[in-house]
C-alpha cells in the first residue's frame, strides 16, 4: 500500500510539474522545456565510408567433382559527413549545387550521343515549365520538376549557375531556337504510355 502511494504521488507531481511553465514548483528544471528545440545533424566519425560489396562467383568444372571457383569483388566506397562537413555547409543550400551537378552529367551523357548537351538541358528546363502537370498531381512530374525547375528568383542559386547556365537568366531565353532534336520529357513521358 505504501509503494502504491509513493508512486501515485511521484506520478502526480511529475504532471504538476510537466503541465506549468514555471520553475518554481519543480526544483530540479532549471528551465522550461515546452520551447526548447535544438538542431540536429547526423554527423559520423572522420573519414567513415559506407562501402558497397558487389560479388560474382563462377564455377568451372575441370572434372568431376573437382574444380575452380572464380571470384569477383567489386567495393564502392560512398564518403559519409563528418563533423567538419557538417559544420561547413549546414547552413548552405546544397541542392542548387546538386541540381547543377546533375544537370552537367546530364550534358556529358548527350555530348557521348553527338548531341549538343548544353541545349538538350536547356531544352528540358524549358518544356519543364510548359509540359509538367499541377504539384501534386503525378510524382515523376514532380520528380522531373526538382530537376528542372531553375529558381531564379533564389540569389545562391544565381550565384551557382552564373559559370555554366546563365543564359537561364535571360527571361526570353525559352523563345529562342535550341539545338537539339531530342527531347527528354517527352521520351520519359512516352515510357509512361507504353504498354508492357
């Protein structure tokens, strides 16, 4: 009976102290936690690597019922954030640089095909703004439209084009004849409408 009490009124002073903003009552909180929220990042120890193993193993059969084994080992190493990583860029938006990024891997696979990729890029960010459905509407739309969608109302994004993409800054820059016969939306929506 007197277990069942003290806990009764340990539970009853925890909800006194956990229902009022003051500190008075609850002498142990030196301050109201309600408001407090802190950052957080995850951040690992230096030079940690998330590695991918792929293997491939292949018998061969000299005679029964000896014979080798052939291994392959491919590992790919994927760098994780550490905390100087973290602390320098935390506060940077870092998808304006993604986005650039992927736009210029996207250039140099049309320049493999004879392509001009520099204009199939900038023709994708184009037909981006007349061919993509409402947000909300078809995630690859959205999905295409985090890729090709150039905020230039944004100053770091701006700031992160201006050496590979400025002709984005021309408002009329749509209107303009580009040099490259293939459109990408077009061929991704077409996938969509293929029957399997």
């Amino acid at each position: 009976m007197k277990v069942f009490l003290i806990f009764l009124l340990s539970i009853l002073m925890v909800i006194m102290c956990h229902d009022t903003n003051s500190t008075e009552q609850c002498p142990n909180v030196k301050s109201s936690l309600n408001l407090l929220r802190k950052r957080r990042h995850l951040t690992f120890p230096d030079k940690s690597n998330m590695v991918l193993t792929i293997s491939l193993v292949k018998a061969f059969l000299t005679h029964a019922p000896a014979g080798w084994n052939l291994a392959l080992e491919i590992d790919v190493l994927f760098p994780l954030p550490d905390s100087k990583f973290s602390n320098k860029h935390w506060r940077k938006k870092l998808h304006h640089r993604q986005k650039r990024e992927f736009w210029e891997r996207l250039q140099n696979a049309f320049n493999l095909h004879n392509l001009n990729g520099k204009a199939c890029v900038l023709k994708s960010i184009c037909d981006a703004k007349i061919y993509l459905a409402e947000p909300g509407k078809s995630l690859v739309h959205d999905l295409l439209r985090a890729i090709f969608t150039a905020p230039i109302h944004q100053e770091d994004f701006t700031n992160e084009i201006t050496d590979g993409y400025s002709e984005i800054l021309d408002p009329d820059f749509c209107q303009q004849p580009m040099d490259c016969p293939f459109s990408l939306l077009n061929f991704i929506f077409a996938l969509n409408k293929q029957i399997y």
